[in-house]
C-alpha cells in the first residue's frame, strides 16, 4: 500500500493495527466479555469521529484530532478497567 498523498489511509491503517493490537493484549491477559464490547467505543472514536473530521490539509482539524488522542487513551484506559473487573 503506498500512503505518499494518502494520509487518511495512513492513519486507518495504524488504527487497525491499535485496534488488533488491544484485542491481543485482551486475549493475553484473559479480559471478561465486557473488554470487548466496550472496544467497540474505541472503534466509534477513531473512525467515525478522528477519522472523518481528519483533513490533513486543515490544521486546525489536525490539531482537533491530535487533542482528541487524550480521550483515545482515556476509552483505552476504561475499557483495561473494565475488562479487570469480574
């Protein structure tokens, strides 16, 4: 896959491996059915929220995705919580 003029397509890419990448760590570390559910939110955020508003030639839009990176994390973070919980 060639990303030169593509950026969107970079960035979905990187997702995906994020996203395969959490539910690796769930597997491994033997997370309850909640875990994956609520992946399901980190899903929304990043491609119908970061990817649709990305427009790498606007930056301010680059910014506002950027900044919404500490949510990402945050649904991260939740989703780690509740897959502990049992």
């Amino acid at each position: 896959i060639k990303f030169k003029n593509k950026p969107k397509n970079f960035v979905t890419t990187c997702y995906i491996f994020l996203i395969f990448s959490i539910l690796i760590v769930g597997i491994l570390m033997n997370y309850n059915y909640f875990f994956y559910l609520s992946i399901l939110i980190t899903i929304i955020h990043l491609f119908f929220y970061q990817i649709k508003f990305f427009n790498s030639k606007n930056p301010l839009s680059c910014l506002k995705v950027f900044k919404s990176n500490n949510i990402t994390g945050l649904i991260i973070f939740c989703n780690i919580l509740v897959g502990k919980i049992s």
